[in-house]
C-alpha cells in the first residue's frame, strides 16, 4: 500500500514518516526496512541535512539505497532478483526526486513536456508499490509567493502539485504534518463512494476555498459545484466577474485591482459581499515566506491576507485544500 506524508519544510515529516513505516512493518511481522534517498549530495549544506537524517535512522535497521533519477528503472534493477521478499519502503523525498529529472544534467526528462513527466514519475511509484508490502512517500507541500515565479519554478511546481494530488488519490492514507503534529487528511476514496463529498456543497452563502499552488482547488470545486459559471481572476473582464457564479486565481484579481485602483476592497465589498451572487471563491494563499522587497508585492499580499480574512468571517463555509484533499475548516 502507499502511505502520502507531505508538509512544509522543517515540519517533522521525515521523523512521522520513518515512525509510520517502522510501525506497518512491526504490524505486518517484519521484513526489510529500506530508505530510498533521493537527494543529490551537493555541497556542504545538503551533506549536513544527510547526515542529519542518518543520525534520525540509527537505530531502526534501515538499510539506505539511493535513487537520484528514473525511479521506474531503479526498482526494476534493484528488485528484480528477489519479487517475494517482503519489503518496507521509506521514499524520501518527492519534492528531490522531481527536481532532478527536471534540472539536473543526466535527467531524460528535463526537456519533456509535463504531462510526460507526470507520467513517468507516477510509474515509478507504481512500480515500487507492486513490488513491496507498504511505501511512506515523503513530499513537499506547494506553497505560493505573493512575487510571481520564473518559468522553470512555476513548472516545477505546477508538476509536483500534479504528482502529489494523483498519489494522494492513490494513497490509502495521506497525513499532513504541521510543526510535528500529524494531520490525517479525510479518505478522499471513500468520500467519492459514498458522495459524502459532495454534501459540503453550500446551497446558500458564500463558500470559500483556499490552499497553495497547483493542489486541484479548481478541480475540487467543479466536482461539489457542477455547472456553475467560472471567470478566471488572472484574464477576466470586470463583466464576466459581475455575472459569474465562482471565481479563481482570485488573489490575481486583487492584483489587478490593485494596480488599477486605490482602494480594492471596496470594490470587492460591492461585488462580493452586498451582490451575493458569487458562490464560490477559489484563492491561492500567497501570505507565507519571505516578505517582499518591492513594495507593490508587499502592499499586494497583505491586501489579499486582509480581504481573504473578512471573506472567510462572512462566508458560510471555508475550505483548505491540500493535495487535491478538502479540509473543511469552518
């Protein structure tokens, strides 16, 4: 089975990760315990962190592999020879592994289109989870800057996004870690069978979905809200937003509005909160990391974190979505 443990950086993942593997492999009798490290030794400070984990594994009878690049062909080199021992796999982590199919110099993949190298990520996975007993796949979450991305980072992120809400669907337990405390995220299977999901639909009021970037926020409204009409806040005309029935990329459209006008919350107090026609808010929470140097992007995130703050008091229900997974928060 796959276990999905994402979290910030810092977070306390990796230690909940090794923890969740060593118990499954006590519950299932035992068996060989392997820590896939996927983390290019570059320079003294990635020496450090390595060493650092090192030392968090003595004593668990962890035997270290590492896998830099082509996760599909690694596991069929390595574990071709043996298919029934049973093995218990720690991957650690997604976040590296994509990084260096897509930058680094050896990759095959760095120069392939997205969904290409979606794809062959995603066998890997696949290809390691058929051939052990459990696999703890350690990722990043995808956060938002208030300062827009350059293109290389902006697809690194689009695709580590991508690749962690498709193993989440995959997952037969995804768990966010926040500061060392382990948040089990709700059975995203088991929702869609019994389409609890679906209840979280708000026939009245205003509902409000936040997360990082590329978590499939949009995808997850479209499937509680069928058929309503989307304007997109990053390209929209000031018509299709005063007769649309969601909105997305709605930080963007503070952006716009900011550049434009003196006072944006006004005109999102007249559009959004008095109308009442906009059912459903879709925004990236772009108040995290370094505070800006410029003083647009500054005043810009600031206003977003002000706005978002009032729409959620007065909105019926508010929604946080990590790796495709909803999480109702009021």
């Amino acid at each position: 089975m796959l276990y999905l443990v994402t979290g910030g950086s810092g977070s306390g993942k990796s230690e909940y990760a090794e923890r969740k593997l060593c118990e499954l492999c006590r519950q299932a009798g035992g068996g060989r315990k392997l820590y896939l490290a996927t983390m290019i030794p570059y320079g003294g400070e990635t020496k450090q962190k390595i060493a650092r984990h090192r030392r968090m594994r003595q004593g668990k009878q962890f035997q270290t592999m590492e896998c830099y690049l082509d996760l599909a062909g690694f596991v069929k080199r390595e574990f071709r020879d043996n298919p029934a021992e049973k093995r218990f796999v720690l991957l650690e982590c997604m976040s590296n592994l994509i990084a260096n199919e897509l930058f680094d110099e050896n990759s095959k993949l760095s120069g392939e289109e997205n969904e290409f190298v979606i794809h062959q990520v995603l066998e890997g996975i696949h290809y390691l989870v058929d051939t052990c007993e459990d696999v703890v796949a350690v990722t990043n979450e995808v956060c938002s800057e208030s300062a827009e991305d350059m293109l290389q980072m902006r697809r690194y992120k689009r695709i580590l996004g991508a690749v962690n809400c498709r193993l989440a669907e995959e997952a037969a337990e995804t768990t966010e870690v926040v500061y060392g405390t382990a948040c089990v995220l709700p059975d995203k299977k088991r929702k869609e069978l019994t389409g609890e999901e679906f209840t979280e639909k708000e026939e009245t009021g205003m509902h409000l979905i936040i997360g990082g970037a590329f978590q499939g926020k949009l995808d997850y409204a479209k499937k509680i809200y069928p058929g309503l009409h989307w304007a997109d806040g990053e390209v929209c005309t000031p018509e299709e937003v005063e007769t649309c029935d969601g909105i997305y990329h709605f930080e963007q459209y503070v952006k716009r509005l900011l550049k434009s006008e003196e006072k944006p919350e006004k005109r999102i107090e007249e559009l959004l909160l008095k109308t009442r026609r906009i059912r459903v808010i879709i925004g990236n929470e772009v108040g995290y990391g370094l505070v800006p140097v410029d003083t647009f992007e500054r005043k810009y995130r600031e206003t977003v974190g002000r706005i978002c703050t009032k729409l959620a008091a007065d909105a019926t229900s508010v929604t946080r979505v990590v790796c495709g997974i909803g999480v109702r928060i009021k």
